[in-house]
C-alpha cells in the first residue's frame, strides 16, 4: 500500500505543534481520522499531501469567494509584495479598503483595519464599553465571536447570573460581565434588558450563525433586538466577520434592512472575504463612536500589521470581483442549486435533511426541520455526521469537519462541481440509510 504523506505529515506535526494544527477544527477531532495536510489549490479544488484533489466547501473558512488564486488577485498580490511587505506607516490602499466597505454598508461610516476576527471583535466591544461607559455584554450561545478571554463563555445557572468560562485560563472575573442568552429566544432577551439594561454596553450577535451550521435570527427576534437596544442604550454590535460580503454585497445587514425597513446595527466587525484569504479585519460604525478609539479617543487600539500593504491589496482586489453587479445573483443560484440537489437527493435516500442558504454561505443538517438555536442544532447526529463527512471525502468532497460549522461556495465552483457534490451526497446518503 503506498504511503499516506498526509499520516506522515500528521505525525510529523503533531510532535511540534499542538495537535498537529494552529486552530483546533482542522484536527478532524469531531470526525476521526487524519487531517488532509494542503499541497496546493486552485479555483474550486484543493490538492492533498498524496496528490488527490478534493471539492473545496470550506474555502479557507470563508475567505475565498473567488475560490483559490484567481488572477487578478494574484497580480494584486503580486504586485503590492514588490512593493513592500510591511510599513508600520499609513498606505493609499488602506483608503481604498475603507472606502469600498463604507460604500456597501450604510451603518459604517468610519473603519479601523486590523489582522483577525478575533481582534476586531475584541476591539469592538471595548469601543461599545468605552463609548457608553457601561460594563455588560450580551452574547448568544451557538455564536462564536473569536477567543478574547471575556468570550469564551458559556451560559451560567439562571438568566441573572453572568456566564462561566468555556477554556482553563479565563478566570471567573474576566467573564462576569458577560451574559449568554438563547438564540432567537425574545422572552429571555426582554428578560434581560429588563434585569441589566442600564448597565449593557452591547449585544454582540451573528445575524446569521455560522458557528452553529447556519442559523438564521429570526426576522421579529432580531426587530425586537434593535428596538431594546436602542431603548436602553446599548450598542447593537453584528459580528459579520463570516457573513460579510459574503451572503450579500450589502452583508447581513441589507438581508434584515430588506425585512425590517430602516434597519441597521451600530457596530459591525468584518473579516474573511474583506481580506481575501490574508490576514485582515475591520470592525466599523457611526463617526462618533469611531472617533472614540486612539488616536483621537479614549479606547486604546492599535496593531504592528494592521492595514497590511499586502493583505489590503488582496483584499481590494477581491472586493473588485465581488462588486460586479452579477457576481453575487450569480453566486447565490449556485449555492442555491446546491442546497436544493442536496435536499432531494437526502429525500430520495429516506435521510432526514435541512438545509438553508444565503449568497455564498449555506449550512445544513441530518435533522428533519432547521433548528432555531443551539440546543437544537446539537440533537443532529454526530456519528452519522462523522459517516457523512468521510463518505464525502473519500469521494473527493471536502466539507466542515464538524457539525457546527457552515460551508461555502466560490464563483469558482462549476456546475458540474455542483453535480458531482449531489451524486457524491446521494451515495452517501443512500448507505446511510441502509
Ligand atoms: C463570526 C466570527 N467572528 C469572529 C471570528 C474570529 O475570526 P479569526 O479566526 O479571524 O480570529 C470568526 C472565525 O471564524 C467568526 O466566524
């Protein structure tokens, strides 16, 4: 039998790096076997360690919207490391990306760019509790908002108590300020608000929860959020680090104003796409609060790479692509398609399956109806997941190693990609059933 190189490479990684990965899902913990170690990629594919190709839903997580090296990002790129890797001094194109994001999202009129989701996240809501001097946050269990000590939290006892830490190294105190509250849940939100109002500096939500598949806030959740929100003075803060420019040029945002007319959230945190696979995010909002952060403010902030000359460019040659009038109906038909051969073929094979999609991002579920939060997302079945996600692979598709997690499509993705992924899902499904 010929050597698997990807075993090699997992035993070699696994004697330097913790696990053998630099971020945990990558290990393959929630489906066994042996992580596919990347030799290289192109458009819709990746190749392995052992020179199989796979269909890439992942995409870097979300980033590649445009599907591996497409060509005039690579000129960008190219282009921008000629010129220089890093300056520590303020560069044209970091106008421009602000500027192009300002341009799409009517709610951020101002942006700082930094290097993750997790640091602009963070940053976010120490602005929210610079600018309104108050010390609560709310967050929803199932989101995932990066690793910032005071968020990794998971729900405590009762609605008044504060949360407990979900990692060894959070201490008690870093947490309890932060509240966890049910998905989609009103009563509890209004119960809240009701307790903690005064003392709320901001409600940091995924409008679409990519961190538990793909679970949408509901439409009158999400009017009744806004409205507390506003009503007690406490910054409504979209984590759009997955969703942005990714389910819709206007990011979640527009999904919900299209719904809730007028509607906009104060803050918003970006990631992924606006960098286009290198190491770039934003959080952004109205002039005043923005005007709170250091330089000008009191909110201290600030980053060696942040506005990256490298990163900035890829991420602006990538917002160039994905602001051509057709690209995103154009995306969404295809995810679209997707879901839907997926759908029929899960009916065909008896499976019980939901799915749901918006733009480029699409989630799903061995569950007969979309779940609503949490809980409800963790009653799918993880072992027959696990037989999912192995039968896939072993037929060249590569999804989310994890039950949580959505998945994405790239204009890169053919239709005959498409076709291919519903044969694969309609076999595996098949010998699920059996
Ligand atoms: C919604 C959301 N927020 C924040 C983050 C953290 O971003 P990063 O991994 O770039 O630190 C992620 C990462 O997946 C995310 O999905």
């Amino acid at each position: 039998m010929a050597t698997d190189k990807n075993l090699e490479l997992f035993e070699r990684a696994r004697a330097l790096i913790p696990g053998g990965v630099n971020s945990p899902v990558r290990a393959f913990r929630a489906v066994g076997g042996t992580p596919r170690f990347v030799a290289r990629a192109q458009g819709a594919y990746f190749w392995d360690a052992n020179g199989d190709r796979y269909i890439d839903y992942i995409g870097s997580w979300g980033p590649m919207i445009l599907g591996h090296g497409h060509p005039r990002v690579l000129e960008a790129v190219q282009k921008a490391a000629t010129e220089g890797f890093s300056f520590g001094a303020p560069t044209e194109r970091e106008i421009e990306l602000a500027e192009e994001i300002v341009k799409h999202l009517p709610a951020v009129e101002m942006v700082r760019l930094v290097s993750s989701g997790t640091e602009a996240a963070m940053s976010a809501i120490r602005l929210a509790r610079g600018a309104t001097g108050r010390s609560h946050i709310i967050k929803f269990e199932g989101c995932y908002h990066g690793h910032a000590d005071a968020l990794l939290v998971k729900a405590g006892s009762g609605l008044a108590t504060f949360g407990h830490p979900t990692s060894a190294g959070v201490p008690p105190e870093v947490v309890q300020h932060t509240l966890v509250l049910e998905y989609n849940n009103v009563a509890l939100l209004e119960e809240a608000f009701a307790t903690h109002g005064a003392d709320l500096a901001c409600v940091v939500i995924e409008p679409i929860a990519g961190n538990m598949n793909f679970v949408r806030a509901s439409v009158p959740f999400m009017r009744r959020l806004r409205e507390l929100c506003t009503q007690h003075g406490a910054l409504l803060v979209f984590d759009e680090v997955m969703t942005g420019f990714r389910v819709a040029l206007g990011s979640a945002q527009s999904v919900y104003a299209k719904a809730i007319p007028g509607f906009k959230p104060d803050l918003t945190v970006l990631g992924k796409v606006i960098g286009g696979g290198m190491p770039l995010a934003a959080f952004g909002g109205p002039r005043a609060v923005m005007e709170q952060l250091a330089p000008l403010g009191p909110v201290y902030q600030a980053g060696t790479l942040s506005g990256n000359p490298v990163a900035t460019a890829c991420g602006l040659a990538t917002l160039k692509e994905i602001t051509q009038p057709s690209f995103f109906p154009a995306l969404a038909k295809k995810t679209q398609a997707l879901v839907d051969g997926l759908k029929a073929a899960a009916s065909e094979a008896g499976v019980p399956f939901a799915a749901d999609c918006e733009g480029g991002m699409f989630g799903f579920f061995l569950l007969p109806e979309l779940p609503q939060n949490y809980p409800a997302v963790m009653k799918s079945d993880a072992p027959r997941f696990g037989k999912l996600f192995h039968g896939l692979l072993d037929r060249g598709v590569y999804i989310a190693p994890a039950l949580y997690e959505a998945g994405f499509v790239s204009s890169a993705h053919s239709d005959e990609d498409i076709a291919r992924t519903v044969e694969a899902a309609g076999e595996v499904f098949r010998s699920l059933r059996t």
